[in-house]
C-alpha cells in the first residue's frame, strides 16, 4: 500500500467529484490510489451517501450511490423533482383546508408534516402565514370523527379482498344496523371519505331489491361505528372489478343507484362548469345559447344538483 498522500476531506471531495461526474469509482483501485485500506474507501461512500439523502429536503433531488455489478463499481442515479415546489405544496395546502375532510388537530398535523417535508427552511414561515389565517378559522366538520386509522385498515381489506363487517349508522332513520361487506373503493366527495363495496348477505341483497344491481352500495366512513376486517375473502372476476374513477364520473352527491342516462337543456353563462361538473356529459346541439346535454349518471344524487341550477336547466324527458 502507498504512503497516503490525501488527507480524508480531500480524498471524499475527491471521489464526491468523479461520483458527480459520472464516474465509476471502485474500491480497490480507490484505496491503492489514495492509499489507504478498502474499509476506509466504503466509510467514504456511505458519507456521500447521506449527504445525497440530505438534499432531497433542501433541493427536491434525490441521488443515490448504486453498485453496478457489470461495471464492478459504485455509480451515482440522480432523480429531480421528487418534492412538490412551494407553490405545489402551497396549493395542496390550500385544497386540503377547503375539504375539511379531518377534525382541526388532524388537519393540522398533516399541514405542518407536509410544509416541513416539502418546503425549504427559508420559505417555511412565509408559506405557514399564506395559510395561518384559513388554519386559524378551520371550521370542522360536525361529527368530529378520527378516521384515518378505519380509512387505511379497510384500504388494506380492498388490497387483500378481505370481508368486513361493520356497524353502521343509517342516514334516514340513524338506526345502527351490521353488515357483512365486500369493500372495493374508497371515494372522497363534499367533505366526507365513503366506502363503495356489496353487501355480501344474500338475503339482505334480495330484501333491497339489489340482488341483480351491478353497482355497489355507499358508506360515509364517519358514520361506522365500529368495524372488524374478517378471514374470509371474496373474489370478483377481473372483467367486473369496480373501477373508481369511471364510478366517480358517474355519481353526484353520493347517492348510489343504478346507471341513468339523462338529457337536459342548459341555458346558463358557463357550459363548461357543466362539463366539468358531470365529467360523462356531452353536448348534443347549441342554439342561440342553449345546450342540449346527455350524461350518464348513477342514482337520484343528480335530481339534488339539477334542481339547484334553477331556470337554468330543463330535463326532457
């Protein structure tokens, strides 16, 4: 071995640099290079190591020291933008306090977790007043649940197919009944996260007139009172999985059914928040400004919002 003739911080610096610059750096040619043993040469690389860690929270990169086996040495893997900007972390801030979707205390756990990951240090405090006062009036929503912890076991029971029976408070009557459910999706709609799955009880399905309804049913999730994710498993064919994102284009409000194909005339200034609002929708014809509208729809939930556009809307029938 050669007298050494680096001191550490010129040799780190020095394979820091060939790292960067998309060198391959091995340790046996390393250590006869700088003189020192191999053992030395892998604390330098783990040093680099975690110094590249340390930029992903002050630069929004991420580089990692890879071992190639083909070239029989150690290569640097970088990867850019794998934090949101200010203004993406901003703006996601902001959605997420329009959706009062968690008590206040929750709400802001998630918030400070989110700006302390994402933002850097010296944009930390301008970020938290662009969002201090909406945080400081959050008004929550009235049932005041702490859910995350049923959203993530019943997420883990659609993975695994798993059945889960649950407690639950009815909307129309607030009478608490049991049932045995197959959850395929979880939605999140005006304010509330729901659970979509079928009643696995067959006699109860035909009691409901669903028996032969291909759609599932909707469970807000404040409203399970209590749940216990079950051994037994269920299996739907992959050509009927439940795909949420053609369901979600489908529903207003919540409010489950069957699949409906409406027609309406629309009169009002903004077509296009129509469009948006019912992502099924399409434009039959338009004349002098009013558009006749077809959309397919699940359920009654879409009479609630038709209703509220006023003279606007018209259904033909």
């Amino acid at each position: 071995m050669k007298e050494c003739k680096f001191d550490k911080v010129s040799r780190v610096l020095e394979i820091y640099s060939k790292l960067t610059n998309g060198e391959t750096v091995r340790k046996n040619e390393e250590a006869i290079n700088y003189g020192v043993d191999e053992r030395t040469i892998q604390r330098d690389i783990e040093g680099i190591r975690n110094f590249f860690h340390s930029d992903v929270a002050t630069y929004g990169t991420t580089s990692s020291i890879v071992y190639d086996r083909k070239d029989g040495g150690y290569k640097i893997e970088t990867k850019k933008n794998i934090c949101l900007t200010n203004s993406e972390t901003l703006a996601v801030c902001k959605i997420l306090l329009d959706s009062r979707a968690f008590p206040k205390d929750e709400m802001q756990g998630i918030l400070e977790k989110l700006i302390a990951c994402c933002v850097p240090k010296e944009n930390k405090s301008l970020v938290n007043e662009l969002i201090g006062n909406e945080l400081f009036h959050y008004m929550e929503l009235r049932h005041g649940k702490h859910f995350l912890d049923t959203l993530w076991d019943i997420g883990q029971a659609i993975k695994r197919n798993k059945l889960v029976e649950i407690s639950y408070k009815r909307t129309k009557d607030k009478k608490v009944v049991k049932r045995k459910i197959q959850p395929v999706g979880i939605i999140f709609s005006e304010y509330y996260f729901y659970i979509t799955a079928f009643i696995d009880d067959k006699e109860l399905r035909e009691s409901h007139d669903i028996q032969n309804n291909p759609y599932p049913t909707i469970y807000r999730i404040d409203r399970i009172k209590d749940y216990k994710v079950l051994n037994e498993c269920f299996k739907i064919p992959y050509k009927d999985r439940f795909e949420e994102g053609e369901f979600r284009k489908r529903i207003q409000f919540m409010y489950g059914g069957r699949l409906e194909r409406i027609r309406f005339e629309y009169s009002g200034y903004d077509v296009d928040a129509i469009l948006d609002r019912l992502p099924t929708a399409k434009i039959e014809s338009e004349k002098d400004g009013k558009y006749i509208i077809k959309a397919e729809v699940f359920g009654n939930g879409i009479d609630m919002w038709l209703r509220s556009q006023g003279e606007n809307v018209k259904i033909i029938l």
